[in-house]
C-alpha cells in the first residue's frame, strides 16, 4: 500500500515534469512498483488490518523509478526496517557566523555525512502496526522520529528521485531524465 505525499508542499506538485504534474508522476512510479494506492484519510487500523508495508511517495520527488521503490519495499519485508530513500549533498555548504557586523561566511562543512531524504519511505507492517498513525508527513521529520523507535535503512536513490524545491529544479529534472536526442538524417540520405 502506498500513498502520494501532496499537502503542505504548496502548488509546486502540480508543476509540470514532461507534460505531467509531478503528483501524477509521483502516482505512476507507485502503481507502475505494483503498490496498490490509498488515500491518506484511510483509518489507520485499516492499514494495520492490511498487514502489508506501507510506501510513502512524496509528490516533490516525481520522477523516483519504480524499480527502487521495489527494492525499498523489500528491503522493508526482508528486514524489518523503516527504508528511507536519501540522495548524497553535492552542493557546497557553508556554515553562518555572528558578527558583530551581521552574518558572515564560515567554514565550509564536510558534506561526506550529509545525506538528504527523498522517495520513498517505507514503514515495514510491524512499525504500521506500532504507530496510532502518520505522526507527520514532512519525510525528514518522520524519519528522524521513527529511528527514535524503530530500526531505519538509507538506501541511495538514483539521481531521477532527486527532490525538487522549485521550478528551476524541476526543468534540471526534466533534463537530467529526457531521452536522448537522435540526430536527424538530411533528406535523401
């Protein structure tokens, strides 16, 4: 069972990703991974009596092959484990100082340990059946909650599961994921 993370994300979920909303994306790597979509109002107690893991998509990571939410959800079966989908920090972070003349520039921080969380999360049926329901569907939130309780696994995703914060995110999306370009034939050759 799965479910499309839309709310408390603004309009960017309806954007458009190669002619899709990234929310219409977001569903089509579910169903296309075989997990049968539910509505986030559905009781909770119905998710426990179903007894599968249940896969939480966000709508801002559109594009995250189904083939890795497979191998999250059975990497969730296999062991036990929340399976949260991370990509590594590329960009070049740098940490703010006080002055007494405002904000300036620190060290640069060591990003080999700074992971970001995207698609999916995956709560394996012994968390579902631990928890009252969804304590929040902001994913890094809810996977810093749920280590607190519950054994948790980062899988890298692939960067097409990267998560995008604003339009021009999604046109580096659409780049990075559009299929190449075949070069024409002149006429007659």
């Amino acid at each position: 069972m799965g479910a499309v993370l839309e709310t408390g994300r603004g309009s960017l979920p309806f954007a458009l990703v190669h002619g899709e909303p990234l929310v219409a994306c977001a569903a089509w790597a579910l169903g296309a991974a075989g997990v049968e979509a539910v509505d986030l109002g559905t009781p909770w107690e119905a998710l426990v009596e179903d007894g599968r893991c249940l896969v939480l998509h966000d709508a801002l990571c559109p594009l995250t092959p189904p083939a890795f939410v497979v191998e999250c959800v059975e990497q969730a079966e296999a062991h036990g484990a929340v399976v949260v989908g991370v990509r590594p920090v590329t960009d070049t972070v740098k940490a703010l100082v006080a002055t007494p003349a405002g904000d300036d520039l620190g060290e640069t921080v060591d990003r080999t340990s700074l992971r970001q969380v995207v698609s999916p999360v995956v709560l394996p049926p012994v968390v579902v059946a631990s928890l009252d329901g969804l304590p929040t569907t902001d994913l890094p939130r809810l996977a810093t909650e749920l280590a607190q309780r519950f054994p948790v696994a980062v899988r890298e995703a692939p960067a097409e599961a990267r998560r995008v914060a604003g339009l021009d995110d999604v046109r580096l999306l659409e780049a990075l994921t559009a299929a190449p370009r075949r070069p024409r034939r002149p006429p007659g050759t």
